[in-house]
C-alpha cells in the first residue's frame, strides 16, 4: 500500500514511531526546521494544546491562519477548519494531522441539498457558520463563528431577510438576541445535542454555588438555564474574570485544560450527557494524537486541499467575516 492509499484509508500515515523520541521535543525541531506553525483548536487534546504555537476558538483560529508568515501550517483541529486556512493562505502547505478528523455540523448539511435550499429563498442573503464544508462557504454571502454571528447579522439591514446554516441551535440563539427573524437550516453538533437537561439540573443541585456556563451550540432548552453562553474562548474568559470558584461546563471537554491551566484553584465540571459517559469529547477532534501530529509534520502529510474554484468562491464570505470583525474590535 502506498503512502497515499493508507492516507485514503486512515487518514493519517500509520508509521512506527521510535519509543524512545521525546515527541515534544522532535516536534519542536521540525516546526524550526520546515518554519511551520502548529494551530490548534480548545478542543485538542492537553499534549497537543501545550506544544501549539497558537490555541483559540474558531475566529481566533482563522485571524492567525490569515496573518501567518510561516510556510506551513499544521492544523490541530478538524478538516474544516484546516480547509479554511488554506483558503486564508491557498500557498501555503496546510497539514491536519487526521484528515479523517470531519464535523458531524459540517455532515449535516451537504451542499448539494443546501443549494437546492437556498434556491427556495432567492431574496435572502446566506450567512454560514464556519463549522461547514469549503463548498458551503462557496454558496454563502458571509461566514461566521460562534463569537461573531450576533454581531455579523446585526450589521446588517434590519429588513435585510437571512438564511442561517448549518447549526439550527446557534441559529435559534442569534435569531433570539437579534430579534431577527432566520431561516435555519436543521443541522447540529453531535457533541453539544447530548447534554442531559436532567443531570445538569442535579449537578446543579449539588453544586449550588457554581455557575453553568454553555456553547451556543447547544440546544435553546439547555441555554435558557446557563449563567453565561458564549464562545469557547468567551466561555474561557468568563471564567478567568469571574469571582465564581466551580463551574459546570456545556461544551467538549478539551477546553477544561486551559479553564484549570488560568484558573489555578477553581473547579472545572463537564456537564453530564445523556448516556452514562461522564465527559463529552468530540470523536472527531479527538482523532489527532501527538503521535499523528509528529509524522505529520515529518512527512508533511496528510495535506489538505481545496479546489482553485472553490477557494475563489468561498475566500470572500470569510473575508467578509474577517472584516466585519476586525472593525468590531472582535
Ligand atoms: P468555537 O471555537 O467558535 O467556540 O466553536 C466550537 C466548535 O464546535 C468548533 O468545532
Ligand atoms: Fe463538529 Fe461538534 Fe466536533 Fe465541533 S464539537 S468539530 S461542531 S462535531
């Protein structure tokens, strides 16, 4: 089997790996070596977040990808999002250290059915959250990120009539600070649907004094009772700033190592999902291992690629997100 096949198959270069390399340290000396930049989502595993150049959520994630000097960038992330730091920079080399690492968000809207949707609202502009593939981005008039998408359909005319994809619950929560009045397209996030409503109100009970902080990407039923929803990286910042000592924290659990790494003393608990697991991981971002990262980089594979039509087509809506925010101060 060759390097590629195995690639199509697992989605990463299955290569033994001398048990005695110091991966942290091997890994340092290929990004001097290539000048490459590890980018990595709040989502990854601890390992691989303490050896990134550069942790944040998604808007962060692409401000960097778009500014970056280095010659390639390594994604810590999932395919989407290494996907749209190749459109930001369709020159530079961009590697995902699994490209089997999807979205089930990005799944749950297909392009080919989401233009035939679109079709149905000619007069409506389309704004998609980023977590979608780089041909949905190609079919939208502006992209945005659970940190932005208030104020991204705010900018806009108030009679101004807006289709909101792929995810119905961040949709259903802008339309509800808005006031507008969205067309949603009926996708979600496999990880931020399992939340248990029953659970996290006994969690509460036992923790009264801890505050229930949530990703918009959970359900509208689940946000009603959080203290505070917000971005992963608002989510972060809430619990540096607050006086609060616990929380109980609805969004994957990867984001806990950076709440206990700022928050020396306060107590992180993941809110409890509806099946008897007690932590909620995404299965996708989780693919990418430091073991993945390390041959990834050394063999500058798996690389991600975008079409030249459709980082055309799909460059300006995320531009337009870029702008939109810069001027926002966000
Ligand atoms: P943010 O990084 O914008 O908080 O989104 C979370 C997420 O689900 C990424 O897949
Ligand atoms: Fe996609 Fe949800 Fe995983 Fe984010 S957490 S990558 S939205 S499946």
């Amino acid at each position: 089997m060759d390097i590629f096949e195995e690639i199509n198959i697992k989605g990463f270069v299955d290569e033994p790996i001398d048990p005695t390399l110091d991966l942290f340290e091997e890994i340092e000396k290929l990004k001097k070596e290539k000048n490459a930049v590890i980018l990595a989502h709040y989502y990854q595993e601890p390992d691989i977040q303490d050896i990134a150049d550069y942790i944040g959520d998604s808007l962060g994630l692409s401000q960097e990808a778009a500014k970056t000097d280095a010659d390639i960038i390594v994604f810590a992330g999932v395919h989407f999002m290494a996907e749209t730091a190749k459109i930001l920079s369709p020159t530079k080399k961009v590697l995902l250290p699994d490209l089997k690492a999807g979205c089930s968000l990005s799944d749950s809207c297909p392009p080919h059915l989401f233009s035939k949707f679109k079709e149905k609202y000619p007069d409506h502009l389309v704004i998609t959250y980023v977590n979608c593939s780089a041909e949905l981005k190609a079919l939208s008039d502006i992209v945005c990120t659970s940190s932005n998408a208030v104020q991204i359909v705010e900018s806009l005319p108030k009679d101004q009539k807006i289709i909101f994809g792929p995810d119905r619950n961040l949709g259903t929560y802008v339309a509800k600070k808005t006031g507008r009045d969205l067309v949603l397209w009926n996708g979600a996030c496999m990880v931020h649907e399992i939340f248990s409503m029953q659970r996290i109100a006994k969690l509460r009970a036992q923790h009264p004094e801890a505050k229930f902080i949530a990703h918009p990407e959970c359900e509208d039923a689940i946000l009603k009772t959080a203290d505070y929803i917000g971005s992963t990286t608002g989510l972060l910042k809430y619990t540096m700033n607050s006086e609060a000592k616990e929380f109980i924290v609805a969004t994957e659990s990867g984001i806990i190592h950076q709440m206990e790494k700022a928050n020396p003393g306060k107590v992180f608990i993941p809110a409890p999902p509806n099946n008897t697991c007690a932590c909620n991981d995404c299965p996708h971002m989780k693919r990418n291992t430091l073991e993945k990262l390390y041959l990834c980089m050394k063999n500058e594979l798996p690389e991600v690629s975008v079409p030249m039509d459709v980082i055309e087509k799909a460059r300006l809506p995320i531009e337009r997100m870029l702008e939109i925010s810069a001027r926002l101060g966000l």
